[in-house]
C-alpha cells in the first residue's frame, strides 16, 4: 500500500573517496556523500496519481503518533518537530500533496483517513472527500489554514465515505477541539470557519498547484 520508493536512498553517482592534498577529506567529496545518504525531495513528486483521479499524499506524521515529524527539504530528511504532551496524539494521518503550495507557503496539507496508520515518507493514493477550512491567529496575524480530507485508496473502513458529510458532525467537532488545542501548544489561536465537500478540496488542491508554478 505503501510507495516504498518514497524511502529510496538518492542514487546520484558518487565520486571515489579521496583524501585531499592535507591529508583531509575533501569538502566536495564530504558533500556527494551526504547528498547520496540523503532522501529524495518528496514535496516535489507529482501531485496527482494515475487516471483514478486520486492524488498522491506524503505522510509526516501517523495516526496515535505523539511525535510531530516534518520533512526538512534542505536537509533532505524527516525530522521531530516536537512532542505532543502525554494524552493527546494525532488522531489520523496527517501529510502533505508534493508539487503543491497553499496560503501559509507550506505544501497543502491533507488528513488522511485509513485502516492502519502510515508512517513518515510513505507515499499514498487517495481519494478527496472534503476540505476543513479554517485560520490561525498568532498576535494580529492571521493565516488560513485549510486541510484537505482524503480517503487512502486501497483502505476498507472508510470505502464508502465520498463526501466529509458521511463522517458525521462529531467528527469535525473532535478535529476542532484536536486543532485548537495543538494550536494552542505554539500560543496560535485556530478555529474552523468552513466544512466543504470533495468540489472545493480539487479547487484548493488546483489553486495550490498553482502558486508553485506561478511563484
């Protein structure tokens, strides 16, 4: 279920490992090594899957998980952002659409819906079913900050969801109280100002790839 080529070392040939004229190792060898133990940049894979209108997502952080993970694209790598306190732990899936760029200069972020949860790098296929639109306030400023919802292709729980309707409202009540009292860990204020189904996720998803063509 899982693209495991999301996790591949980058296969960029390597220069012969040569001491420099010092008897040290050459900064430029020094760095071939490092790019080649380095990941492929995920947020530039392509946005979309086959011609099964899925999208493709790149999981950060899995379902349960008190570690918020993040992909470092300078370093090329996964990182721990930080650690949710003993109690709270993400509640689905969450990444990001590669290729894509949304108002907070992020890549679109997507919560993914599934049987078991992924883990950081995996790629997946999934299907839109709705957006949670909504905004952070930090001191005066003030972000939108919307979430795609998307159902992973292949998965059985959640195979006859099409729309964020069919999850009920208890389900975005719990993400919201989820949301705000993440946000709440960094002094943001969030709250959910939109609940739109599958229409408004593809014009969220066209409008952020976009702005990475455009920018």
């Amino acid at each position: 279920m899982c693209n495991q080529n999301a996790l591949l070392l980058n296969a960029e040939p390597r220069r012969p490992l040569l001491p420099s004229v010092a008897g040290t190792w050459d900064a430029r060898v020094e760095s071939d090594i490092h790019v080649s133990r380095s990941l492929r940049d995920p947020s530039h894979l392509k946005p979309l899957g086959d011609d099964d209108g899925t999208i493709r997502v790149v999981i950060e952080t899995p379902k349960g998980s008190r570690n918020k993970y993040a992909f470092d694209a300078e370093e090329r790598v996964f990182v721990l952002k930080t650690v949710l306190p003993a109690g709270m732990a993400f509640p689905y899936d969450f990444g990001f659409v590669p290729s894509t760029r949304a108002e907070d200069r992020d890549p679109v972020d997507v919560l993914v819906l599934m049987d078991e949860p992924a883990f950081a790098g995996c790629v997946l296929k999934c299907r839109l079913v709705g957006v949670i639109e909504g905004e952070q306030i930090s001191g005066k400023k003030k972000i939108r900050n919307d979430r795609l919802i998307a159902v992973e292709r292949d998965n059985h729980s959640f195979a006859a969801v099409t729309h964020v309707d069919d999850l009920g409202k208890a389900f975005v009540k719990e993400l919201e109280a989820f949301f705000v009292n993440y946000h709440a860990l960094s002094s943001t204020h969030y709250r959910i100002v939109g609940v739109r189904g599958p229409r408004h996720a593809r014009r969220r998803l066209k409008e952020g790839r976009r702005a990475v063509r455009t920018r």
